[in-house]
C-alpha cells in the first residue's frame, strides 16, 4: 500500500462576544482570494443580524478578533 497525502483548507474565524466570551467557527475550503474587507463585511453582517450568541451567558456578538487562513498537508505513512 502507498503513502496516503491529504490536503486541506481551512478558514479559522476567532469571534468575541459581549460577554468577554470566544469561539472559534472553522469554515473547510474557503474561497482563495477571501480579503480583508469581506471579513468585515461578515464582522457587519454578524453584528447588524446577531446571527450567534455566546454559549457562556447568551451574549450578543461583539467582533472577529481574527481571520486565519491554513493550508495544510496530512502525509499517512506506509511502514508495512
């Protein structure tokens, strides 16, 4: 058997609630070209239409603190 190689894309999107609460939302295969200002639009959107709330305290939605875009690469190895 081969050695198994996976990749995969992901879009980790770190919010902050009003509450002092986080969460993180992980999206898979984001668009490649995603910028700076579509986040804030998201960041508008979320705030405006208060589409989450905490867990901790049923908090409104404050801002994204952060947008990471990761690649990455799984490489299983065949040792039989």
């Amino acid at each position: 058997m081969a050695d198994i190689v996976k990749s995969a894309s992901l879009l980790n999107i770190e919010c902050v609630f009003l509450d002092g609460d986080t969460r993180t939302i992980a999206l898979k295969n984001p668009i490649s070209n995603i910028s700076s200002s579509d986040i804030e639009n998201l960041e508008t959107f979320m705030q405006t239409e208060n589409i989450i709330i905490g867990d901790k305290d049923s908090s409104d939605f404050r801002k994204i603190k952060r947008a990471v875009k990761r690649e990455t690469t799984t490489t299983y190895l065949d040792l039989g």
